[in-house]
C-alpha cells in the first residue's frame, strides 16, 4: 500500500511582533517540544510567562504519561489491559473518561473511546496501514461500545477485549489544562497550539484578534481564509490530515465511523469548531465530521455552545451565524459557494 505522509497543520497562525518583546512593550516567552504524538508550540505574554510556560510544560508531560494508549506506564494501558478488572485512576484520567463517555452519549455514539482496537486494525496508531478483512471488522466492532465502560468514582471497568484510545478528546482536554494554568499564572494575553488545536488566552497584545488560517482541505497547500477569535478554541478535523492510499487505489482517513468499522464517508471535507473549551472543539471536531452536513447542523441547532464551519466534499462551505463576521475566505476562493446556518433550519 502507498503510504501517505500525514499533513501536520491544520490551522496556520497570523502572528506579529517576535520573540523577546512586541509592539506594545509587552514580554513574549515562548517553548515548542514533542508531545502527545505531535508538535507543542506555546506563546504567552506577561511578566511571569517564563515560568507559566513551565509549569504548562510539566503538566502537558504528565498528562501524556497518564493518557498514552502505548505507554506501558500510563493508566489507559493499564485499564486496557486488566482483562475487564477494576482499576483505580487519578482525578485526571477519571474527568477526561467521564467527559469522553459523555461526549460519546450526546453524539449518540459518533464519538466512541472504545474504537481502540479499529484504528490498530487499519493501522492509523501504528503507521502500518492496511484494509482489514470484513469479518475482522465485524469481529473487532463486537468489543466497541462506550456504553460498556463503567466509572464509579476513581474505579474504572473495561469490560475485556475493550480498549480506550482518548486520541478524539485529550489534546483539545490538555489545552483546557493548560489555558487554566497560564492564567492562574497572570497570564493575560497567550496562543497555544496543540498540532493543530489552537487555543487562545484573550486577545493579542496590542488588543486585537487572534487570526488563523483555515487550511484548504483540498490542496496540502494554502488556505481557505481567515478566522478571528479571541479568548476561544478553534479545533479542525478532515479526512485529509492522515489517510493512505489502498491497493484498491482508494483514499482511506483516519477518521473512523464508530458504527461501520470504516473511515467515515460523511460527504465533508472538513469540519472546525469553534468554542469556550477546547475539549468540546476536539469532540465535535471528530463526531461531527462522522454525523455529516445535516445532522451537524440539527446538533449545533440543539445545543447551541458552539460554532463551527463545514467544508463539504463538494466545496461547499457552511459556517453558523455567529461567526460568519469573523471569517474570510482568502483570495483564491472568492467564488466558493457560502451557506450561512441560522438557528431555524432554512435560514
């Protein structure tokens, strides 16, 4: 099979000024490392922003060693691997199953953490991709089902043969984490990026938005326009950020649909969400990208607590209301076809 090298950014920043001290007189301080399987770059600004940034640092580290699926040492290894007995989790590990498996009952299964042992199948944790068998398929789809996992206060079951994987929600968790920290610290103004989580503390220094690109789901380069945010978490999903090519000369996402075994086939291209907390972004950002054009629509319909904006395999770009003045489309799309969402379905 041809393997494809995976796209790492999914949101290009629009920053000004440089390292050391901007415009406006103010500190910037900034790290980038390794974690969480991808690239961590974080920017504060403020008199404390040295030290905020390390102990942001520590805390992302020490989630990762509790979260990683292929740890040995962490905790979701030991929850898959203790043959459906009971073990105990920290604080940490318990609020992020809790708001997965609630996540996983609002999407009505579209986001699922027990999707582990599919994505092994196919070969998006590992690199070794491959089109897996319709009954192993079948056979692997016997042991999902988020319903299964039970948590009673720091005690955690997954029945055997069930594994987690917290791939859909633990970088846009870990944001929220982090955000509390920087501004606990001071912090008052700060840019995280995620691989492609963006996060953002307030606004830029010299007071104005934060601006990020939109990456054209359809050409690894460009972008698409430009979004506007400030004090807010912007997470973007597409079949394009990881997938390979199958000797069938078909294009295969990483991207799995909880409810066939197979990479979702939604009819979009791309889905960003837009909100106060960066683990709702990265949950909607997956589970609606499986849901597809209309049932995303009836869900931000229903709950409201979010925006989003949809690109469709046919182009098409559909953004809700509320921030339909915060984005633009770069030149090269002037002529895209834009549906803005209302809260009354045929707006």
């Amino acid at each position: 099979m041809k393997k494809i090298v995976p796209a790492i950014c999914i949101l290009v920043l629009f920053l000004t000024g440089c390292a050391g001290v901007g415009k406006t007189g103010t500190k910037e301080f900034k790290t980038s490392f390794f974690a969480m399987d991808t690239y961590i770059s974080l920017t504060v600004y403020g008199e404390n922003g040295d030290t905020a940034l390390e102990d942001a640092k520590s805390k992302m580290e020490e989630l990762e060693a509790l979260w990683s699926a292929t740890d040995e040492n962490s905790e979701i290894y030991a929850l898959n691997s203790s043959g459906g007995k009971t073990a105990a989790v920290s604080n940490e590990t318990r609020d992020l199953l809790e708001f997965a498996l609630s996540m996983a009952d609002e999407t009505e299964g579209a986001l699922d953490p027990t999707i582990y042992p599919v994505l092994l199948a196919w070969g998006f944790t590992t690199g070794e991709n491959r089109i897996p068998e319709e009954n192993e398929l079948q056979a692997l789809l016997q042991d999902v089902g988020y319903e299964c996992v039970k948590i009673e206060g720091n005690e955690v079951t997954v029945p055997e043969g069930m594994k987690l994987d917290m791939g859909a929600v633990g970088k846009g968790y870990t944001g929220d984490v982090l955000t509390g920290i920087l501004k606990e610290a001071g912090v008052t103004s700060a840019l995280l990026d995620l691989g492609g989580n963006v996060q953002v503390i307030g606004t830029k220094p010299d007071g104005s938005r934060w601006r990020l690109g939109l990456r054209n789901p359809f050409d690894a380069e460009g972008y698409l326009g430009v979004l506007e945010i400030a004090d807010a978490a912007v997470v973007t999903s597409g079949s394009y950020e990881r997938y390979f090519i199958g000797d069938d000369g078909k294009r295969y996402g990483h991207i799995i649909d909880p409810a066939t075994g197979y990479p979702a086939e939604s009819g979009l291209a791309s889905v960003t969400i837009v909100a106060k907390e960066g683990k709702l972004c990265d949950a909607l950002s997956t589970s609606l990208f499986i849901m597809g054009r209309e049932k995303a629509e009836g869900y931000w319909r229903e709950h409201g607590d979010f925006e989003m904006i949809l690109i469709t395999d046919e182009g098409e770009l559909y953004i809700t209301e509320g921030i339909s003045d915060a984005f633009s489309l770069s030149g090269g799309f002037g002529n895209m076809e834009v549906h803005v969402v209302g809260k009354e379905k045929g707006e």
